[in-house]
C-alpha cells in the first residue's frame, strides 16, 4: 500500500515539478486512504467504502482492468459489493463493471446494485450511434502507444464487450445508505452531462469523479461533446462549502485536509471561471472566435500548480467549448459560413505563391523560427493543393512533427501525430 495522502500533501504543499505521471500512477494496486476507505489507482480509479452491508464502489476502471480490480479488491476484504455507483459513464469508468458483478454471479452472491445518473444510459446509447468514430478519435487522442496500453476498446469497437446500465437512476439528488454509511449523490454537469459526486457526511468526505483529475479540465476537448465549464466550477464550489476534510477523485491522488482541499477546489474552479468570463465578456462585445482565441488567457503560475498542469486538455480548447455552448458555430468570419472546399483555396494560393514548393519552403522557415501556428497552414495548405506530392507531405510531416513535440497536451499532441505520421507515409512511400 502507498501513503496516497502523503503524497498529494507533499504535491500541493511544496508544489512540483514532477512529470504527470507522478500523480496519476496506474498500477492496479489497492492503499487504504482512511479506515474503511480505500482507493484502487488504475484509469480511473476505483474508490471502496466497508460498510456493515458490503462494500460501496464508485467506478470500475475499464474493462481491461476489471480483472486487476477485483484481485485488488479482494487482496483487502472478501465483502459482498453491495452497490456500485457510475460517477459518469465515460469508458474508463464503467467498463469494469462487468468484473465485477460477474463475480458475484459466480460466488452466488446478490447482484450489486448499479447506480448512476439517468444520463448514462442514454451515453450508452450514443456510444452505438458513433462507435466507428469513438474509435477513432480516441485512437488519435490517445495515439498508437496510449491504445495498447489503457485499451479503450479494440479497433472494431468502442468500450466494453457489454455495457452495464445502472439500474437505479436519478435526476438531480439521491440519498443512499449501506449498513451505517449514508452517502449524498449530487448531480452536476462538468465533463460530461451525466455525472453525479457524492457527500459522505460522516466522514466529512467528498467523491469526486472526474471534478477533480490532477490535470487542467478536460472541459475543452477538440474531439468530444459539449462540456460545462460553468456547472463543472459551481459543482466544485458547492463541494468547498460543505468543508469536506477527504477528497476522492477518479484520477490522480487523493487529498486530505479542510483548507489543502478548500485551495485545490477553488483554483480549479477560479481557473474555469475566468475562461468563461473572459470569453463571454469578449462574445458580448461581438468579436469573433478567432479574436477570442488569441485574446484570453490564464496566468502561468495557475497553469505550474501540479493539479493544473495542461497536460491533457488545455485552456484555448476550453474557450472554444464556451463558444460552442453559448454560441454557434459559426465563428464570425463571413468566408467561413459557406466557404470554398480548402483544396480550391489551397490551390489558388499555391498558384499565387508560384507553386507547391515555394509553400513548402516557407512552411518549414516558419516552423524553423517557431512559428508553428502559421507554419502548419501553409504545410496544411500545401499537402492539400497537391496531394501526390512528396515534397509538399514532407515538409508537413516535419512541421506537425516539430509542432507535437512543442506542444504539451495529449489531444494537441495526439492530432498533430497522427498528421505527421500519415504525411511521412505519403513522403517516404516507394513508388516508379
Ligand atoms: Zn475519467
């Protein structure tokens, strides 16, 4: 077992230059974190509560952890689960589930109850509506190593063989008991539209799924449906105020301690906030996207705390969601409403440049100096006026490439890789 809290303590107190990794270990191992509560560090977490009627998960890992879950499990109490509760229904929380009520099939116990937010079920559902292009973003997201080694699914199907609904849904509250613990279940959006976090007055501590992850919100995501970064920093505030003394999230490391946690809380939710006033304030005065996007910004020092870092998600991803969410899509720019295809344009700007390779060249002095914004247009551009060309898909695959690894978080990491790799493909390809 891992003194979990003595590390965050030692993390937040002191702050960090540790390597992400540090705080989101994925082992599959079992630390107690208080009597009677334990916590299983795998992607996501699995949080445990004894109760005098079995034990209260809240997730299950994904499917490919469901067996290391119940080992672990089981390495620390042989109870009955008598409950299992979904803090959302993202894959990685969900799809250990099957593990685990499995087991209790095969040991002839009572099937744990599963409890989750009436959301959930229809995520499901619309995981079999966009199945091909769930694995494919999540494959770009998470990149070729990321695959294999958190396995979302395989590259047929998204997410576990079989999802298990909850079968006791709620709206907006829920109270809950096992044996002598009583939990509260809050619904909030965040993440996603469907998460709860749970209220455990008795041990003054809070659940708190994805709210809190060791990393900047994944309230941006370039690739995935809307976030609520608004409802995401009210939930973490109406968390604060009930001064909770234990903090249990679904990744990352747990945090102990009334003011520790009260701080963390409240610069998560101060960051969000000042996004989502930023940008509305920007929005009301009429400016377009694009304005908005090279304007807000958040201080260094919040970005360097080691629960901020951007390592995931990032904030100018975050700003396009607040548009999205209380704009539409289109972006100010009247080209951009019904615009040409962006071969024709490439086209006629290679023309006026005097052809693909003049692109080329500039492209790659651009990302040369570091400009990799403009760089990537113009290497973009030139892969797209000319898509035969061996010269124009090398100088992209070398500027994606130069740009992923000037870059911190994953979902830019992930897309420009993929970019560079199906370019140096094209440019290395052997053919008379
Ligand atoms: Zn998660």
């Amino acid at each position: 077992m891992a003194d979990l809290i003595g590390l965050s303590s030692k993390y937040i107190d002191e702050g960090s230059k540790e390597a992400p990794v540090a705080f989101n270990r994925i082992n599959g191992e079992l630390s107690e974190v208080a009597d009677g509560i334990a916590m299983i560090e795998a992607f996501s977490h699995v949080v445990l509560f004894k109760s005098a009627d079995g034990l209260v998960l809240f997730d299950t890992s994904l499917e490919s952890f469901g067996g290391q879950v119940v080992k672990a499990m089981r390495g620390w109490t042989d109870d009955p689960v008598r409950a299992i509760a979904y803090t959302h229904g993202h894959v990685d929380h969900v799809g250990g589930a099957g593990a685990i009520v499995q087991e209790a099939a095969d040991r002839r116990r009572t099937r744990p109850q599963v409890i989750g937010h009436e959301n959930v079920a229809p995520r499901f559902h619309r995981y079999h509506l966009t199945n091909g292009y769930n694995a494919a973003i999540n494959m770009r997201q998470f990149g070729g190593a990321g695959r294999s080694m958190i396995k979302l699914g395989d590259t047929e199907r998204f997410g576990p063989k079989a999802w298990i609904e909850p079968d006791t849904e709620f709206s907006d509250r829920m109270g809950f008991a096992a044996g002598d613990l009583r939990f509260e279940l809050r619904h909030a959006r965040g993440e996603t539209d469907d998460h709860l976090w749970a209220w455990l007055p008795s041990r003054k501590a809070v659940v708190v799924g994805d709210f809190l992850t060791w990393v900047f919100p994944n309230a941006g995501n370039p690739q995935k449906v809307q976030r609520y970064p608004l409802d995401w920093a009210a939930a973490l505030h109406e968390m604060a105020a009930l001064e909770p003394e234990l903090l249990l999230p679904a990744h990352g490391l747990p945090i102990a301690g009334r003011t520790r946690i009260a701080g963390v809380l409240d610069d998560i939710a101060g960051a969000l906030e000042s996004l989502c006033k930023q940008t509305l304030e920007l929005m009301n005065s009429g400016a377009r996207l694009d304005q908005i996007v090279h304007t807000v910004r958040l201080p260094n020092e919040i970005l360097e705390k080691p629960y901020l870092r951007p390592v995931y998600d990032e904030p100018e991803f975050v700003v396009r969601n607040i548009w999205r969410q209380f704009g539409g899509w289109y972006d100010g720019n009247p080209s951009h409403l019904k615009p040409a295809e962006d071969a024709r344009v490439a086209k006629e700007v290679a023309q006026l440049a005097g052809g693909v390779d003049a692109l080329a060249i500039r492209a790659r002095e651009l990302s040369q100096a570091g400009d990799h914004r403009l760089a990537c247009h113009l290497a973009e551009m030139a892969a797209l006026a000319e898509p035969d060309s061996k010269n124009a898909h090398a100088a992209r695959a070398e500027v994606y490439e130069k740009r992923m690894a000037s870059e911190l978080s994953l979902m830019s990491r992930g897309i420009y890789g993929q970019a560079a790799r199906t370019s140096r493909e094209k440019a290395e390809r052997n053919e008379p």
